[in-house]
C-alpha cells in the first residue's frame, strides 16, 4: 500500500475489509420483526384482545374465528369503548392507558396489558377494523389499518363498547403464515387461550365460536364452579373440591381455586390452569406444586383438573419476561412452590381425597428381607398370628402394621378377580397383571435356561410366606454366614426350585452370556442379582461393575413391546356389549369431529351423541376396558397436529397402557420374580429405556467405583486381587 490515497491508521489495516456491511434497517422492516415478538399465531391475537377486552371492565366477551383465525377473528366486548381520538391514538405504537412511566412499569403492573403494543403489532401483519363506541357516547367511531399504514377513520353505527376484526392474517408476511398449523390446530390453540380467561374472570360471560359453532359459553354469574362446568363439563366440575387459604405462611397472600379427585385426570398437564393476580399464565412451578400436592394418589403420567389462583404482591412478581406475557418470574419461586402443595395438599386431606401416608387402597408395602439371617421366633409368631386373623398383622410397628397379604395387593388380583389398581378384568389387563406379577412374558420372549422355567410367579402374586427353616442352601452358621460347604451352583439351583424365596444368595443370570449375541437387539450383559435396594431398584454385579435396575421402569419397557407387538399384528375391534357414553371437555368435543376418522383408524367406533357425549361402541381388542381413553387420544391427535400422527398417538397410547400393570416402585419382589424381570427384559428390543424415554438402568463400573473408595492412593497401587 503506497498510493496516498489509502485510508490507514498506522497498523497495515485499512477501514475497508470483506466484513459484511452494517446498514440500518428501514421502518416497515423493523416493525413487521417487533410484531412478531407478539403476534406469534392466531392464538396470539385473541389473547392480547381478550386481555384488552378484560381490561375494559367488560361484563360479557364473545370471541369468533374463522378457519382457525388464519382468515378471521373477532372479539367484541361490552367495556367502556373509546371515543374518535382514543381509537385514532390506539393503533399506534406504544400507546397505552394503563401505565404512564416506568415508576408504574417497576412498581407491579396491576392490569393484563400495557406495554401499548398489541393493537399495533396485530395491524402491522393483518387487515385491522375497529369499531367502537364509550358509554353514553353519541356515536361511535371505525378505524381501519392495513400492513401497519391507517387506511380509514370515521364514524359508524355500533353499540356501546369494542368490536375488533382481523382479517388475512400474515398476508403480507407469507413465510410466517406459512408456518402456522393446520386450522383445527390453531383453532385448538385459540380455544385454550379463551378457556383460560374464561375461567380466569367467572364473573365475565365469555362466549367461544369457532366457524359459526358456539363451543362453549359461560354464565358470567361469578361462580368458579359454574364456569368450569360450562368449559370441562358437569362431571368434572362434580368432582372438583375447593382450595381456599388465605393467610398460609409463605410469600402468597392467597390461594384459591378448585381441584379435581385423583381419579379425575387427563394425560396432558394443559388442564391445570395457573392465574397470577388475575393473569392466566404457564409457570411450571406451581403447576408441578398443584401436582405435587396429590403425593403418590395420581396414577402415572396424568394430571387433575385444577383452577388455582395466587394473590401476590405485583411488585413480587415480574410479568414483563417475554412479550406474550405468558410467563412470569417470582421473587419467592421456591416458597411459592411449597405454599401452593401446601395449600392444595391441605384441601385434598379436608375433603377425604387423600390419605397422608399409602394410596387409596393400599397398605403400606412389607420390607424386603435380604439379609442372610433366620427370621427370628417373634417374626414367626407374628406370621403365625397374621394366619389366624386371615392374613392380617395385629402387630402395630411403624409403617408395617398392615398385613403381609395386603402388601402385595399393588400387583396381584383379588379373591373376586378385580384389579386393585382400578383397571377392569379384561384379557388385556389380565396379561398386563400377570406380566407384572412375573408370570406372564413378552410376545417372543424365550425361557431362561437358568430361571428353572418360563412359568415362575412372583410376589405379588402370592401371600408372603417364610423361607424353608430346614433349607440347606439358606442355613446360615451362628454369625449369620452362609454355611461354607455350600456352593455358589447348589445356591443357584436352589433359587431355581424355590423362585418365591426372599433374597438369601446371588442368583446368576447365566443365559445372557450362553446365547448368540443378535444384532437387531440390544442385549444386556451377564448379571449376578444381589438384592433388592428399597423396594424399587433391583441391584445386580456386572462384569465391569454394578447395575441399578428401576423394576418399574423395567416391567414398564416390557410390557410396551408385548403391547406393540399384539398393536401390530393388527387392529380387531371389538365390539362393546353395551355402548359406554363419557362426556367430553369443549375442547375435546371440537376436536371430536375432525379427528374422528383417526379414532377409526385405531379402531375405535364412536360418535357424538349430543354436544358433550360420546357414545364409543368399539374399541381395538387389546384396549377393551380402557374406552376413557378417547378424550386423551383428541389432544394427542392435536398435539401432534393432525391425522397423519395416527402411529404416533398410538404409540403414546401403548406406552401409557404399559405403565399401568407394571410392577411399582416400594414393592417387595421374589428372586423368581427379578430373575424372570430381567428375562423378560433382556429379550426386549431395547432393554436400556422405558417407552416414555426413561433410564431403567443405571450403571457404575469399576472405575467409579475405585475412584469413590480412593483404591489408588499412594502404597495401595499393587494387583487388585491383593489388595
């Protein structure tokens, strides 16, 4: 560089480079990016309407779309409108009512809207009409925005309050609303934003219409439970008990609401509705609070209904977190988790819905007996009295005064052939039962050769009993050791002749290393099984370590892969003697239609009996008892956005099915029973996660192990074996 020309600063370097240019976008740019921070999908635009609506001190709210919203939505409300240079002034950017400076903004934001944006954002990527009129007002007043630019205003003829129109949503910004879902999706989403606000303010009459069809209205009389009837139906507002404590100890002044029986669930978590001052909002927190609160009463992977308000200091909570203001940050996140289970916990106690200690039903489960040891003369005659009173302990110590027999209760079927668990005596059922009781097996699964045989039961599927005294393979010396002259093979071929033992010895699982590795499947490695660890992990050594095995988990992965396999094999319907009507949730029962096809295709034969009923008349064969569970299907169905997740739907239906016979966490299990678990789950095709993606093993090798217990520290570095 010579020429006198060149731009340098002294260093070589000149201003030029190959950098991208930096370049200030232009307004109408600028303005359509800013829009999408709030304007995410039709959902979006109701949601910021309604809140201005509600803002408005409007009694009664009516919101209709069309197509979804993608070509029309339209929100009127009786509140206290706006004159000519008010409406002018509210499709501008940032123009508010509700808060003057940032002292407001700092202080608690006490209304739902006032960043100023949502008019104007809607109007830049939409066709916008306002209509609207102040109470006692002359007249009223039009006002029309285009892309953002103000095509019209003027007087018009309309009553008192606000009407808003949008229409061709994104038509001018087509790569967003090419992305949108299909209508029923984004009507779905709309739907929820409306149900929220409905039950949010019950003393404002909310109406919801989705392509000329009314889908829900409330009475707007004040009564929580009055609006959740009107948008869940009569049968969960039925059975929904009151939260109600105003001064609890914690950083809430208040929590109020409705909650539902354990028995009155869902498999998705949308229907436990969170409202922060009024605003209906997704804090995760007090939704897993609200959930907490039910303890071990709600069967696996499903949610209550529940309406639950918190009263909070504004200045303690922070709504300005994202733009759509559907998420807020507390202070206090920690104590307001605890307060709300409190809460919600304490009601459930006072209306009988819970007990404090076992689930419905159950006894607290009996300890697992592993250690190598007698049972001493007062254990036998407290078993020799539970014998006498048919099967129950008189013996009151600790947790453990409920009988032997009722401890196995969780996985085993009663004298009349009912499922404790509340799932009715079907095949279906009944293989799940005796596949969690250790006497069923997976479609496929081959016998062990060092189980003793295919068909070994289980703890749960017998009262406990005492090991044989007079065993040779259990006779203990008089400090507790095993007898000396007793080999590791008599051990395992006693475990093999008596599968309902307690743990007395490692049982090996020889097969895994016998048969050929096969490449389509996952294969576990070869196994010693040295206990049980509280009931709920099974504890097995490994060549390289030891395994923790979650038997839930385990039981869970195996029955899934039986189910897929029958699923597969093809779809029977089978005809219910008689028809089984469930009343659907608004939600449910607009989805009803256009997913009716897909619950065809899964074989499930039903239709709408009236505007909340369903009448099921078929189901697929190896569901048969489980007909609850097309309300479920209707979100997941949506959730995945259309028929063409039918597979997937089902295949979220299996995974749920397999949880409910599967063997739970603090029961007491045999070694027939761990060794055939651990069969049956070898032979699945992925032995390592539960169907919903859960380890079911977990793994510590030598190394870690060595590692915890400092083994290489300096003068222990000699062999292993002399260490």
């Amino acid at each position: 560089m010579t020429g006198s020309g060149d731009d340098t600063d002294g260093s070589g370097t000149t201003d030029e480079d190959d950098s991208p240019a930096i370049r200030e976008l232009d307004a109408t740019t600028v303005e359509r990016i800013a829009a999408g921070e709030v304007v995410e999908r039709p959902a979006s635009v109701v949601k910021e309407l309604v809140e201005n609506a509600i803002d408005a001190d409007a009694s009664r709210v009516r919101v209709a779309v069309e197509n979804g919203g993608i070509d029309g939505i339209r929100v009127e409300d009786d509140g206290h409108g706006m004159g000519e240079s008010a409406a002018r002034r509210a499709v501008e950017k940032h123009t508010t009512s509700k808060i003057r400076d940032i002292d407001d903004l700092e202080a608690g934001v006490s209304t739902l809207g006032f960043r100023g944006e949502a008019l104007y954002a809607i109007a830049a990527v939409s066709r916008l009409t306002v209509t609207t009129k102040p109470h006692g007002g002359a007249r009223g007043t039009e006002v029309r925005v285009e892309g953002g630019e103000t095509t019209h205003v003027g007087p018009a003829g309309c009553p008192e309050g606000t009407t808003v129109v949008v229409e061709d949503l994104f038509y001018n910004v087509p790569a967003r609303r090419k992305y949108l879902k299909q209508p029923t999706t984004e009507a779905d989403h709309v739907q929820r934003v409306v149900t929220g606000y409905a039950l949010a303010n019950p003393d404002v009459a909310v109406t919801f219409e989705t392509d000329g069809r009314e889908r829900f209205a409330t009475t707007g009389r004040g009564d929580l439970r009055s609006a959740v009837m009107s948008v869940y139906g009569r049968e969960v507002a039925s059975s929904m008990t009151s939260v109600d404590a105003d001064a609890p100890d914690g950083p809430l002044a208040g929590v109020s609401g409705l909650v539902s029986h354990p028995e009155t669930t869902r498999a998705s978590p949308e229907y436990v509705a969170t409202f922060v001052d009024g605003r209906w909002v997704t804090a995760r927190a007090v939704r897993e609070a609200v959930v907490g609160a039910y303890g071990g009463q709600l069967a696996p992977d499903r949610y209550p209904f529940a309406v639950v308000f918190l009263d909070v200091d504004p200045a303690t909570v922070d709504v300005n977190v994202h733009p759509r203001k559907l998420e807020v940050r507390f202070e206090d996140e920690q104590g307001v988790r605890a307060q709300v289970e409190t809460s919600v916990e304490r009601s459930l106690l006072d209306a009988g819905l819970i007990r404090s200690r076992a689930p419905r039903g159950r006894s607290a489960p009996e300890q697992t007996d592993i250690a190598p040891e007698r049972a001493s003369d007062t254990d036998e005659e407290q078993s020799a009295a539970a014998d006498a009173n048919g099967g129950t302990n008189t013996t009151t110590s600790g947790d453990h005064s409920s009988s032997a027999d009722a401890s196995t209760d969780t996985n085993r079927t009663n004298a009349t052939g009912a499922d404790p668990r509340g799932l009715p005596d079907t095949p279906a059922t009944r293989s799940g039962r005796q596949q969690s009781s250790g006497r069923g097996r997976p479609a496929g699964a081959r016998s062990s050769s060092s189980s003793g045989s295919s068909e070994q039961t289980g703890a749960s599927s017998r009262p406990d009993r005492q090991d044989d005294a007079d065993d040779p393979a259990t006779t203990p010396d008089v400090s507790g050791s095993r007898t000396p002259s007793v080999s590791d093979g008599d051990r395992q071929t006693a475990a093999q002749s008596d599968p309902d033992r307690k743990f007395r010895g490692p049982v090996e699982q020889t097969r895994l290393s016998e048969r050929p590795p096969d490449p389509e499947y996952e294969r576990l490695p070869p196994l010693r099984v040295l206990g049980q660890y509280d009931e709920t992990y099974l504890v097995a050594a490994a060549e390289d370590g030891l395994l923790l095995v979650d038997q839930h988990a385990a039981d869970e992965r195996i029955n899934y892969e039986r189910l897929r396999e029958e699923f597969a094999e093809g779809v029977t319907a089978q005809t219910l003697a008689e028809p089984v009507e469930l009343e659907l949730t608004a939600r449910e029962a607009t989805l009803f239609d256009p997913y009716r096809e897909a619950l065809t295709d899964l074989g499930f034969d039903a239709e709408l009996t009236d505007e909340r009923t369903v009448e099921v008349r078929s189901v697929p064969a190896l569901l048969t008892g489980h007909e609850n569970l097309v309300p479920d299907l209707l979100t997941a169905f949506v959730a995945g956005d259309g028929a063409a997740t039918v597979t997937e739907a089902a295949d979220e239906l299996l995974a749920d099915l397999a949880c409910y016979p599967s063997i739970t966490g603090n029961t007491s299990l045999r070694e027939g029973t761990v060794v055939d678990l651990l069969s049956a789950l070898d032979d699945c095709e992925n032995p390592y996660a539960c169907p919903h993606g859960r380890p079911t093993i977990v793994a510590f090798d030598r190394g870690d192990i060595e590692d915890r217990f400092e083994r290489d520290y300096p003068g222990h570095g000699g062999r292993r074996d002399e260490l």
